[in-house]
C-alpha cells in the first residue's frame, strides 16, 4: 500500500517536471511604467472657495510611487484673492514627485506675470507648492518692459512678483 502510494507520488512529480513549460524570465520582471494614464487634466487647488491655482495638461502618467509625468507639456495658472488670473507657467515636459510636492518643467518653460508684463525663459524650473516657490539653478532670462536680466540661478514667490538671481550676466540699467 505504501508502496503504491509513494509509486502514485513519484509518477506525479515526474509528469510535472516533464510537462513543464520554460518560463520566460522577461515576463517576470518588475514593470515600472505607468500605472494609470489620463487625458485632458485640469486640477483646481481652492482657498476660501477661491480657485487658487489651475493646473492642465494633454497627458498624464501615474506611476506606482505617486509620482506623474506630463510628457506633452503643462499649464499651471496662478490666480489673484480677487479670482483674477495673474501669472502662467508652461512648460513642454512636467513632472511631479509626490514625496516632497515638488513640480518641475522642463524644455521651453516659459513664466509670464500678466499683470506687471514680465516674462521669464529658461529650460528648467522647479514649482514648490507648499513654500509658494519657483526657482531653478538654470540660465535665465527675465524681460520686463524697460530692461532684460540675464542669470544663472533664480528664485521667485509663485507669481512670479518678486524674484532674485543667483548670478546676473550683462549689464542692467535703471535697477530701480
């Protein structure tokens, strides 16, 4: 009886490990894409019922950390108390890294406060939504009406109002 038991087991293993097929190891890899793609964002982050902040993009890529990629480009608008929009961030790729809130454009990021007519170009910059800052340790170039700054490294409130260079290039005039 034992016999035929140990006979039945020996018969089962040996079907089993002849019958088994060759796994593909590339199948077993860990896949660190993306874990849910949207289309058409628009996030509205609100203070007192007043929208705040408008952020909008083509595309956006969630991964399994939190973390998203706007890899065709973002929007984010930055409105006054009164609800009237004040500043605009673009910028062709953007990322957002959930662990510290951090957002960064790069490519053509572009910062235009439409109510003093200032522009600022450069190739990164970094949004902190939490100390409502923007900077980057990039070369830039602000335009204002009367006179264009040129500098590596920048630091401004969100709105783009008040900024400050690390290191100017060129020569200013009429700094005040």
């Amino acid at each position: 009886m034992i016999r035929n038991v140990l006979l039945l087991i020996l018969v089962w293993v040996f079907i089993g490990v002849s019958c088994r097929e060759d796994i593909d190891k590339s199948q077993l890899e860990f896949y660190e894409g993306p874990i849910r793609i949207s289309h058409d964002i628009e996030l509205l982050h609100s203070d007192s019922a007043i929208v705040r902040t408008k952020l909008m993009a083509d595309k956006q890529l969630e991964f399994q950390n939190g973390n998203t990629e706007f890899p065709e480009g973002i929007v984010i608008h930055f409105f006054e108390k009164d609800g009237e929009l004040s500043t605009t961030i673009r910028a062709d790729r953007g990322y957002h890294e959930r662990k510290t809130d951090l957002y960064r454009g790069e490519g053509d990021v572009q910062v235009h406060n439409l109510l003093k007519d200032q522009r600022l170009s450069s190739e990164e910059l970094f949004w902190d939504p939490r100390t409502k800052k923007i900077y980057t340790e990039k070369f830039v170039t602000v335009e204002e009406p009367t006179r264009i700054i040129k500098g590596t490294g920048m630091e401004a409130d969100e709105g783009f109002n008040d900024y400050k260079f690390t290191k100017v290039t060129g020569i200013i005039e009429d700094i005040l």
